[in-house]
C-alpha cells in the first residue's frame, strides 16, 4: 500500500514547495485537507486546485498565541485529525561563522518550536483518531555538519530529537510519530543555494516518497537513498568527513577574516 486514502489531514508550510505538493497529493487521492502558511493569498491558490477537498489555516507557526488561535480555527474545521505534516520550515546560513543569534533565533523559532507549537494544537485532535500520526519534515543535512548550515542544521537535529522524546513518551498509546528527512529538493527555499546539490528532487517526486513512507507506516522517512546512505557513512565515520569533505566545502580560509 503506498497511497493515503480517506483521511483529516492538516499541512503546515503547505503554500509552496514539499508541503504544496504533498498536500495536492493528499488532496487528489480523496483526504480531506487542511493547509497551513503566513500568506492567505498562496493558500487560497492552492486550494483552487481541490476546492472541495482543500481548506485553508493561514498561521505562523513560530508565534505561540497566534498558534493557539490557529488551534481554535482548527477545531472548527474538524473534530478529529488522522495526519498531521508539519513541514513549514526555513533557512538562513551563516555566511562567515558570523554568529548572528536573532537569525538563529529565526530558524528556531520556524523549524523547531513551530514543530512544537504545530504537535501543540494536534493532539487533542489526534487523540480522537484511531489511528493517528504525526509526521515532521527534517533534513538529511542534519546527519553531519555543514559549513554555514549551523543554525539550520541543529534546529534540524534538535527537531530529530524532540521526535525521539515524544516517541518516547507516547510509546505506550497509539499516536506514530514520523521523522522525514529530505535531502535536496528544487523549492523556493533552495533556489538560493549558490552551491552543488546532488540528488536534486522535484517537490512532486518529494510528496510521492513521503506519502508512500507514511502510508506504509514508516517511522524515519529519508529519500533519497543515495544521499542518506552517503551522508550517514560519514555520520558513522566522522573523522573521515572532517578531513576530506569538510575541508573543500567550506569557504572560510582564515581565522582572522572569517570570508
Ligand atoms: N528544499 C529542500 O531541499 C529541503 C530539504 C530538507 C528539508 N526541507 C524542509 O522541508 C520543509 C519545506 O521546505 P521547502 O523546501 O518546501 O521550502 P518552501 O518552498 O520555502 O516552503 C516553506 C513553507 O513553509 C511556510 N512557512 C515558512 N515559515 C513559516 C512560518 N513561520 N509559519 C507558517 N508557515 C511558514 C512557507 O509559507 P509562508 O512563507 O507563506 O509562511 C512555505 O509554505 C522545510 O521544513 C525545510 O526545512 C527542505
């Protein structure tokens, strides 16, 4: 079984990219879908492909009390929730190791307690499926360290993390918690990337391995192969990363100027 069929399903960062692409899929195999994004305008767009399997929630995910507005919107739309993918999601490299923490703080606030805020609002919702699951969008680049990706990278790991706890916590109920991790995926967010990305992916190509993991009750969701297994051997074999590949990707030659 590799489809997902007749199911609640709320997407955050579904106005763009993976999460557009992923809840158009949900949308064309008969879920009932509920997106989430900042912009109103892209929702409703988005919506016009399945107006009437499609409803839209603008929030920001990183703001608690909006979330906590977003929450009562919620339960207006549906009693209970089957899925929830919380992929909103942002990046802002550290060009120059120069530190900065209010845009850590930005990447943070997005990747990491907008996961929290999105499980936050979910779960009295999914408490009411029989079969519930929440699913969050990671990143394969929080395997190993990447030049400039530091603020990026950990609010990803530290996402790994929290899923592991709440695993953990909730192991002795029936809610499945869902840890997908991308490797590179052509979207908004990367069309910036002034750099190499091997593997590229569609966000079409993106949404049909993410519906087939979940859909096959997967708990870690990393595609593509190539790159997971590539990155996790040198997860493995760290030494290796820091002396071979660390070396020729970062762009910072010196101490005292850090360009
Ligand atoms: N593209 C990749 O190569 C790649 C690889 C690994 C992981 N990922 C992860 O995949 C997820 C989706 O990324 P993408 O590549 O599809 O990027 P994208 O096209 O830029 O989509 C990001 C989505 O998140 C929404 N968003 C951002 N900040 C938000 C906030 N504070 N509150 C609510 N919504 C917010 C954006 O809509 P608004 O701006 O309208 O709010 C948009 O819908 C992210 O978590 C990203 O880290 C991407």
């Amino acid at each position: 079984m590799s489809v997902i069929e007749g199911k609640t399903i709320w997407v955050t960062g579904a106005s763009s990219g993976i999460g557009q692409a992923l809840a158009q899929r949900l949308a064309d195999h008969n879920n009932f879908v509920i997106i989430s994004s900042r912009s109103r305008e892209s929702l409703l767009d988005v919506q016009k492909a399945s107006p009437k399997r499609i409803r839209v929630l603008p929030c920001d995910v990183s703001d608690d009390g909006a979330m906590d507005q977003a929450g009562r919107e919620l339960a207006e739309l549906t009693d209970q929730l089957d899925l929830v993918v919380a992929c909103a999601g942002t990046c802002e490299y550290d060009n120059g190791l120069q530190l900065d923490s209010a845009s850590y703080r930005r990447v943070f606030d997005a990747n990491f307690f907008g996961v929290v805020n999105t499980l936050r609002q979910a779960l009295p919702l999914l408490a009411r499926s029989k079969a519930p699951v929440f699913a969050a969008v990671g990143s394969l680049s929080s395997v190993v360290g990447f030049p400039r990706a530091e603020a990026y990278g950990a609010s990803k790991a530290a996402l790994g993390y929290f899923l592991d706890a709440v695993r953990a916590d909730l192991s002795r109920t029936c809610l499945k918690v869902v840890h997908i991790r991308p490797g590179f995926i052509d979207t908004p967010l990367t069309e910036r990337n002034d750099f190499d990305m091997p593997f590229l992916m569609t966000p079409e190509a993106a949404a049909e391995r993410i519906e087939r993991g979940l859909a096959r009750g997967h708990s870690t969701i990393d595609f593509p192969k190539r790159l997971s297994w590539s990155l996790r051997f040198f997860g493995f074999f760290r030494s290796l990363w820091f002396r071979i590949s660390a070396p020729r990707m970062t762009r910072i030659r010196s101490l005292a100027s850090r360009q």
